[in-house]
C-alpha cells in the first residue's frame, strides 16, 4: 500500500519486519521470502539506494536460485538487475 503511494520510507519499515517473520517462519529460501527482498529491491531503487538494492537484489536472485534451480532467471529480477548494471 505504501509503496503504490509513493510512500517508499514506510514501505520499507513494513517489507524489512514483514522479511524478518518471513525468514523465521518460512525460511530464507521460500518464494515468499524472495518475493519480499524483490519488493526491498523496488522500494531501494525508488529512493535512490542503489547500494541496498543490489543486497538484497542478490538474496531474491540467491532464494529463486535455491528453488528454481541455477538456470532459473525470474523475469523481474532478471530486467532489474539489467537497469542497476546500467547506473553502477
């Protein structure tokens, strides 16, 4: 909800206590769990930290890795990661 409204502060205080549950209670390989550092990844990229994004940029690619298998490339973290190689 935050993050839609451009709120990316307070969106980022939700996804970081939502991904310490989710690590705990699910496991960091959980697509779950992947799907929250992807939506860390957005809202670190709207504000402007290129730096955090990347983190946790590696820890969805790492979790989908760990479920999919190497090969596996998720669409949005494949076109993201293609738009931080571009600023870094």
């Amino acid at each position: 909800m935050y993050k839609t409204q451009g709120d990316y502060p307070r969106a980022l205080e939700h996804y970081n206590r939502a991904l310490v549950i989710k690590e705990v209670v699910l496991g960091k390989n959980h697509k779950t769990t992947a799907n929250t550092c992807y939506n860390l990844v957005l809202a670190y990229n709207n504000l402007g930290n290129m730096t955090e994004a990347v983190c946790f940029m590696e820890r969805a690619r790492t979790a989908y890795s760990s479920i999919y298998g190497e090969d596996h490339r998720d669409e949005g973290c494949r076109r993201h990661a293609g738009q931080m190689d571009d600023t870094e």
